[in-house]
C-alpha cells in the first residue's frame, strides 16, 4: 500500500531508520516530514498525515515522536471523511509491543501507528511496523459495530 509517515525532531532518526525498512515490506513511503532534529510541534506533522489516510490518498499512517502520544492524539481529532457514504475516520493507535500491533488491527482496523522513539528501539519499531502492516482486520461484526460507534462519535455534539 502506499503509507504516509510523519515525525517531530524526537522521531525524526527512528522515521529515518523505519522508512527503508517500510519499503522493504513492498509499501511506498510519502514522508511528510519532518526532516531534522530542530525542535518542531508534532501537532504540526500529525494533521498532513492523518489528512493524507482520511482522504484515501494513503492506505495507513505512521507517525512517531518522543513518547508517540503527543503525536497520536493529534492524529486522532482529525475528522473523518465521507466518501461513497462511507465515512473514514483516524484510528490512531499508540503502541509499544506486537501483541497490541496485532489486536489493533483485527479488532479495532487501526488505520494510523503511533511509536514513541524514546520509548523503544529501532528492532522493536520494525517489528511492530510489520505486524501492524501486515494484519488483516478481522472482519467480525462486533467489531465492525464498535468501531461504527467510533464514527459515531466524531459526529457527536
Ligand atoms: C518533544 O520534546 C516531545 O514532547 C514529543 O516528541 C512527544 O514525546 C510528545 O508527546
């Protein structure tokens, strides 16, 4: 798929080190940036690239900063988007071991991974970027219902 990855400074080697191996997996990377190690707002990042996966431009998003919470709760207020009523919402799941990389795609279809670069290294990073990737969502109605009420609140007043 084509996935859309974006950092602030604190992420900005662990993106840099995770994009070759993103590409190895058969994936094209956009790189929203950004692009050294000066201090940047990762509110500022996470909105191009969870705008780029609502739109359906780009398949999923990941994005990391220094804990990857930051970024991922950024990632998560971006509105959905309805198209052929079907409305795409970000699930943006922040995450530090391959169990949850596993369990967020077959029951939440987390479309956006947050990591945190300060929070764990670079083989773990690969590791949950392959397992996150290469999940299928498990199709189960509970599921679907769940994640539907998701959207739902989005909509909410
Ligand atoms: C930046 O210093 C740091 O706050 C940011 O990378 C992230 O960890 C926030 O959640």
């Amino acid at each position: 798929g084509i996935i859309a990855i974006a950092a602030d400074h604190g992420g900005y080697k662990l993106k840099e080190e995770i994009k070759p191996y993103i590409e190895s997996l058969g994936h094209t990377v956009t790189d929203f940036g950004t692009y050294s190690e000066d201090s940047v707002d990762y509110p500022d990042y996470a909105a191009p690239c969870a705008r780029a996966v609502v739109s359906r431009e780009m398949d999923r998003g990941i994005v990391i900063c220094g804990t990857g919470i930051g970024i991922s709760i950024a990632a998560n207020k971006i509105k959905g988007v309805r198209c052929a009523n079907k409305v795409k919402g970000i699930r943006c799941a922040q995450l530090s071991d391959l169990m949850s990389a596993r369990l967020t795609r077959e029951h939440n279809d987390a479309n956006m991974l947050a990591m945190g670069a300060r929070i764990i290294g670079g083989e773990l990073a690969r590791g949950i970027v392959k397992a996150f990737l290469e999940t299928d969502f498990s199709n189960g109605k509970r599921h679907i219902d769940r994640i539907n009420k998701i959207t739902e609140l989005e909509r909410a007043k």
